[in-house]
C-alpha cells in the first residue's frame, strides 16, 4: 500500500508525505529482509531537498546508517 501511495504523491511537491512513506517503506523493508529496498528507500529521504527540521533529519540519518550497516 505504501509503494502505491508513494506512486501517488510523488512529484506533486509533498515532500513531507513522500518522506513519511518513504521512511515507512524502509522501516517495514528491513523488517521483511530486504535490506536493499530498505537502503533506497532511505537514501530518497535523505537526498531529496528536505522540509523536515534538523532533529528529524539526524533522526532519518541515524536510521539510515543503522540499516546501511
């Protein structure tokens, strides 16, 4: 479901919601073992122009390098 909304608001300029669903996209992939899923989905986070503030930034990059490794 999260693929096919992520699908939905990509583009649109809702980068808040593209970051919610893309965190929640990574989140579950690493859960499922799917750790290559997992990294894109965070890596979209973290390279896209960002409106989150700074602490939920540091929060998205920690959970990141956490997966990542």
């Amino acid at each position: 479901c999260y693929c096919q909304a992520l699908q939905v608001y990509k583009g649109k300029g809702w980068t808040l919601a593209e970051d919610h669903i893309n965190f929640t996209i990574g989140r579950q992939s690493f859960t499922l073992r799917q750790p290559e899923n997992a990294v894109a989905a965070f890596r979209h986070i973290l390279i896209n122009d960002s409106k989150q503030s700074a602490v939920q930034q540091a929060a998205f990059l920690r959970e990141y390098l956490y997966v990542y490794k």
